[in-house]
C-alpha cells in the first residue's frame, strides 16, 4: 500500500472536526441545577392570624450562577401541619427571575400546629434538582407579644410587681391601730422595677 501524505491529511482533520464537534455538544448540554433556601428555613408560623412566611429560593447552576427561567413548583403537604397558597392550592408553580429567584407568594398557614416539610423542585432545559424546606406552624410567632413587651420582660415585671405588694404588706401589717407595738413604724424596701424610677417609703 502507498502511503499518501494528502490522504492522511484529510483523514485527520476528519477526526479532528468530529472531535471538536462532540467537544461542542458537551459544553452546549444543559448544567446542573442546584437550590439554594434563601428565606423560609426554620420558620414559624402564626397559625391565630394565618400567617406564613413566603419562602424564597434561588436557583443556580454548577458554577453557582443564577438561572433564570426555570420552573419552581412549591408543594405543600395535604394532611396534617401546613397551610395553602391561593384559592386552598397545595401547589404553586413559578419562574425564577434575572437573578434565579423564585418566591412563594400567598402561602397561609393552616390552623393545625406542628413542623412539616415543603417539597421544592425546579426544572430547567432538561435538568431538575430539589430540596426541603422545614417549617413550624404555632399559636404565636417569635415568642409572645403584648404591649411591646415580650414575655420574658413580663415575667421580669410581675415578679417584681410581686415583691412590691409583698414588703408593702409586711410593712403595715403586724398591729391593727398603726402603732406597730410602740415602735417606730417600718420603712417598706425600696422595690426598682425594670424602665421605672425607684419607688421608696416616706421620708
């Protein structure tokens, strides 16, 4: 057999393009997805005034870039703790903005009290991922509330209320006239409550 130099040549630029053209079909494959919990994570739910915290997620590819226009499907749970988005939907389906975001809008929580999970998958070009977000719905969110105080200061103050009325009762008990038994009369304890000036006993 002879050996062909120009035969050669076009045999390997051949193989050469069909390299390059299976190289390009790879990169122009859809990347992987990821969901990154932006808001929502560990929530908790006020189930008396049905409120919900709309979480939000972002959607990125494997170079941790934002995607944008791919379905997000938020799904709640049908039974048990949980809530509903508009019109009593379970689900809700949405497409990520600019920024590969994606916002669960209307969620209402239900009136049962407990954790519970919602499913989020997201799809894009072939490409799909998911994740969990965990959730808690309770009589009260963020911790009791009355007056601008929370209950730990309310606590704090009825003690201190408590101690007031009980030096005040010991001060001016002991004898029916006033006289205290002949003796002078005692001075009730200075009693300080929290944000107060002190408060003491005749001068």
């Amino acid at each position: 057999m002879v050996f062909r130099p120009a035969v050669a040549s076009v045999i390997l630029l051949s193989l050469l393009a069909q390299s390059a053209s299976y190289g390009y079909q790879e990169s122009g494959q859809a990347r992987k997805l990821n969901i990154e919990i932006v808001e929502g994570e560990g929530a908790v739910n006020n189930i008396r005034q049905r409120m919900a915290r709309e979480p939000m997620v972002q959607v990125t590819d494997e170079n941790r870039k934002p995607v944008a226009g791919a379905a997000v499907v938020f799904l709640l749970p049908n039974q048990g703790a949980g809530g509903a988005f508009a019109n009593g939907a379970k689900s809700l389906t949405t497409l990520t903005d600019s920024n590969g975001n994606a916002v669960a809008r209307g969620l209402q929580a239900n009136r049962l009290s407990g954790q519970y999970q919602m499913n989020v998958t997201a799809s894009h070009q072939g490409q799909t991922a998911s994740k969990t977000i965990n959730m808690t719905n309770a009589a009260a969110a963020g911790g009791a509330v009355a007056g601008g105080l929370t209950l730990k200061w309310l606590l704090i103050l009825g003690a201190a209320g408590g101690a007031a009325i009980a030096g005040t009762v010991a001060a001016t008990s002991g004898n029916g006239n006033g006289n205290g038994g002949g003796g002078a009369t005692p001075r009730p304890p200075t009693t300080v409550t929290p944000g107060t000036p002190s408060v003491g006993g005749p001068q």
